[in-house]
C-alpha cells in the first residue's frame, strides 16, 4: 500500500481523521471538487448538509475509482463548507459516516476544513477535493 496513517503522540488523536498521511507511491492522483450531485448532475439535498456530504464522498469515490485508486490510497482531503460553524459538525459526520456504510471503507484521512462565504451554485453546502497517491 502506498499510504501510511499518522497519528503523532505529541499531537491530539482525533476521532474524525487522521494527522499525517505518507505517500510513497510513484502516481498521484488529484480530484476536482466534487459536490453534491448526481450523475445526471441533478441536485442532490438541498439544504441538507448530511445528505450533501454523504453523497459528495460517494462522489469523491467514483472520481477516484476512474482513477483507479479508493480511499485507501488518499493522502490529503479538503472540505469547503458553505457558513460552516461548529455546530454543524453532527451534520457533516453524520453524512461522512453514512457514506463510509455505502461504500464499506474507513474514510478517515488528513483533512482540511474551510468556511467559506458560497461555492459554485447557491444551493450547494459543501465540496470536497482529493489527493491519493498510487504505486
């Protein structure tokens, strides 16, 4: 596998993700930020977050396997969430958790989280990018 997870003793072990991620494969794959959307491109739950992130991850997962890679082989993700506040953390790990169930993998990895004023289009909540590295 080219991917090793870190959890630093000197560092907080978090719950919803890991601290460092190693890469030493030889490709690297980049995502685009994937929303919630289906494939039809059709909205998928409009001021949901839960519903958004599950299926923004179910997303991210179809752009890796065209790759073919899987979370397993992620290194660094990136979240923008849309008004993003503390208390909507139950939200978005309620929708993370769910789509780790559908997907049948541990989607915990090194991850950025970043508010921001809007994405793209104005129903959209949250967005998610991916690097994964590959041997």
């Amino acid at each position: 596998m080219a991917v090793q997870l870190i959890d630093p003793p000197d560092l907080p072990v978090p719950e919803l993700y890991h601290q460092v991620a190693v890469g030493t494969g030889t490709r690297t794959v980049h995502t685009a930020g994937q929303v919630a959307r289906d494939a039809t491109g059709a909205p998928v739950g409009p001021g949901d977050l839960a519903a958004q992130a599950e299926q923004v991850y179910l997303n991210v997962a179809a752009a890796l396997a065209a790759a073919g890679a899987g979370f397993d082989d992620v290194v660094k993700l990136t979240a923008y969430l849309v008004d993003w506040r503390p208390e909507r953390a139950g939200a978005l790990v309620e929708g993370v958790q769910r789509a780790a169930e559908r997907l049948g993998t541990d989607l915990r990895r090194p991850i950025s989280l970043i508010g921001v004023v809007a994405l793209g289009e104005p129903d959209l909540l949250i967005e998610v990018e991916a690097v994964a590295v590959l041997d």
